[in-house]
C-alpha cells in the first residue's frame, strides 16, 4: 500500500506544482503549462500459476496497478507539450509467488511457481513532444507499441508495463504514410523498474494503399549487450480488412535477423535467423474465427544458424498465454505454432475467445522428436454494468507437455495460469 500512496502522492505534488506554476505565471503574463489533463488506469487482478510435477508450489498472486499521467501545453507554444507519468504495482503483501530468475517475492523459503509482477513502483513518462504541421519530434520516457508488438512493445499484459527512453521524429506528411525514426537508449519495466540502456535505432513506415492493404517495412538495429539481444531485425508485413460479406482480415509478414549494425560495448554479435506469420480471420455477424502459422527459425547446433529472438516484443500475445515459450524461453530448435480460434463478441455480450496452439520444433537433430506440445487458451471480457470505463476479465491458459525430449522442451511441464481482472481506466 505504501508504494501507491507515494506515488499517487508524488503525482498529486506534480499536479498541484503544475497548477500553481500555471496560476502564477498567467498572473505574470507568462503561461508556463496550460490545458492541463489527467488520465489514469487502476487495474486489480488476481493470477495463479500451477507448473505440474515440479518441486516448486503454485503460485498466487493478488495485484493492483495504478498508473497515473499528466499532459499540458507548455510555454505557450502552438504544439508543445509535456508529460509526466508514473506506475506502481503493489501485491498488498500477497506473496505468494516467485519473481523470474529464481527471485522469491516473499520470505518465508518456500519456493513458488513464477508470475512477473513485483511490487515496484517507476516514472513511466517523462517527456517533451513538439508537433509542428505533419512531423512530431519526442524526447524522454514513454510507453511506444509499433505495429502489432510483435517485436517493439510495451507488454501492456504484465502489471509493470514496459516504458521506452527515446528520442524520435514521425512524420505523415504523405497522405496513408507515418514514417518514424528513433533511437533508443534505455528501457525499463515488466520485471524490473531496472533501466537497461541501449544504443538501438527503429526505423518504421507504413503505407495504407486501401482498405485491402497496408504494407509495413521495418529495420530494428537493437543494441542490448547486457541482455544478448544485439541484431538487427529486417521484415515487411502486408495487412488488410476485406468485407466479402464476413469481414475478413490478413497478415502476411516475413522477417530476418542478421548481425548487429549498432554494437553495444564494441561487442560483434552473430545472428543469422527468419521469422514469418501467417494469419486470417473472419467477423460473421459477431462470431470471429481465424487460423494462424507463425515460425521462429531455430538451429541444430551445428548449422551457423541462430534462434531467432523477439526480445523486445509485448510476446505474451503469441505462442500461448501460458508463457512457456516467452522470449527468453524460445527453444533454440526454434519454434512453429499452429493455431486456431473461435469465439464471439456482440454489445452487451462481450467478447469471448478460444484458442488452441499446436507448438513444434523448426529444426531438429537426428531422430529427435519435434513435438513440443499444444496450449488451450481461452479469454471472456465485458463491460461492468453501472460503471463507465470498467472492465471485468476471465482468463485461462491450459499447456500440455509435447514428447521433444531435447534441449529446452526436456524441461518442460504441463503448465495451468488462471486470471481475474478489474480495468478501470478514467
């Protein structure tokens, strides 16, 4: 609790000092911050993790997400602002789980299945943003999803939602055409409040030709030595909605990784990996459907091939919701998931979803079986009655054990993750 008081009081200073800086100087006939606005997200939720025939204790968690941000125009100047934000992740003392990495959220010895929200509180915005025509230009800390997040977000699923430290233009000075350029320094969040500095460059356009199709280009030259993550990651995906009675979309993405332009610490990192996804879905009068194929390219060892790795993707939204194969988790015999979806979303209804995964190896050696298991997802969301903005949350992630018995797959296990969630946001 005392992590949200300080913070909720530390924004409530900021707030205040803003206002009195804002009345002072209109006094004076010089408007420091003007139209200021607040918004806010506070989202409890409950999490269990159960890891079959392991030696740890499944794991329960009761957390409560508070992020609070301020925006205002500043010094008066047409298309000048200014943002300050931050989150807290507080567990109330319900610890009963362990953190990534080994790190027991409580004291009491025991050791518990792992679910990735510490009680931490952070700034997740600190920036200067200044639009002029059809180019903005941002510095400082914020919160960047590009595309679909596979490879750049923010993982907005965990409590302690990733924030970027950048500097960045964007311009649509071109009608259908956003084009932005950034370089990264730093990032903090998910796991650890931790900044972990960078030197990465992102590149980015995306061209609308028609409702048909949107075609995306990206180059992510990643620098992040004290993770391993240095590569560059090069793909273009074609998107579109098509309404042939049922309101169809696509995805047809490829991508490579190779070694890294930008080096952190003069390090040369080796990488030398493929990525493509491969997805269709339909909207018939509220019932969805859809199927999916996504590869991770992997390597036998022996190949000069390297696993390819979306580290900094918000990948709780692929490959299972049970998080057996997130990020650092992506078997080095690569990774294909075939998937399947069904569900239905209607006003007053909802929307519920199922999804069934049928993971297996890119690549194997010699008679190894590339079986590494299969998922059963499924998510139910609505509006609470009564309250605006508030949403309520069912969730569940079933994996089961495939028969690989090499490399990462022999250490796996059947796997179950339960959620209840409140979303208020204002």
């Amino acid at each position: 609790m005392k992590k949200i008081t300080m913070s909720a009081v530390a924004l409530t200073a900021i707030l205040g000092s803003m206002s009195s800086l804002s009345a002072a100087d209109a006094q004076s006939g010089i408007n420091i911050l003007n139209d200021i606005k607040l918004k806010g997200e506070i989202r409890p939720r409950y999490e269990y993790a159960d890891v079959d025939k392991s030696s740890t204790t499944s794991a329960n968690a009761f957390t409560n997400r508070l992020h609070l941000a301020a925006t205002a125009g500043l010094l008066g100047v047409d298309g000048l602002t200014t943002t300050l934000g931050v989150q807290t992740v507080n567990n109330f003392g319900w610890n009963d789980y362990n953190l990534p990495h080994g790190t027991n959220a409580n004291s009491s010895g025991l050791t518990y299945d792992v679910i990735n929200d510490p009680n931490a509180a952070m700034l997740s915005e600190a920036t200067l943003d200044y639009k002029i025509g059809k180019t903005a230009l941002h510095t400082g800390r914020s919160q960047i999803n590009l595309d679909n997040q596979r490879f750049i977000g923010t993982v907005g699923w965990r409590q302690l939602e990733r924030s970027y430290d950048t500097v960045y233009v964007a311009n649509n000075s071109v009608k259908n055409l956003n084009l932005l350029a950034a370089y990264v320094y730093g990032f903090a969040g998910v796991g650890s409040v931790t900044t972990i500095d960078t030197k990465s460059i992102l590149l980015h356009a995306k061209y609308k030709v028609a409702d048909a199709l949107t075609i995306t280009a990206y180059d992510y030259m990643l620098a992040v030595g004290a993770q391993g993550i240095d590569s560059d990651t090069i793909g273009l995906a074609l998107t579109g909605k098509i309404d042939a009675g049922a309101k169809l979309t696509y995805r047809a993405e490829y991508a490579i990784q190779k070694d890294a332009t930008m080096k952190y610490h003069d390090i040369d990192t080796k990488a030398d990996a493929t990525y493509y996804n491969l997805d269709l879905g339909a909207n018939i009068s509220g019932v969805l459907a859809g199927v999916n194929y996504e590869v991770l390219s992997g390597t036998n060892g022996t190949d000069g091939n390297t696993a390819f790795n979306p580290k900094l993707g918000t990948n709780h939204k692929f490959n299972g919701w049970a998080d057996v194969f997130y990020v650092a988790n992506v078997p080095t015999m690569g990774l294909q998931d075939a998937n399947a979806r069904l569900g239905y979303k209607a006003k007053g209804f909802g929307k519920f979803l199922a999804v069934y995964h049928s993971f297996t190896a890119q690549t194997t050696t010699g008679t190894a079986s590339d079986d590494l298991g299969s998922e059963i997802d499924a998510v139910y969301v609505n509006k609470i009655p009564g309250v605006n903005n508030l949403k309520g949350l069912l969730k569940l992630a079933s994996f089961s054990k495939g028969n690989a018995t090499n490399g990462y797959a022999a250490s796996q296990s059947d796997k179950t993750v339960g959620w209840v969630q409140l979303d208020y946001k204002f």
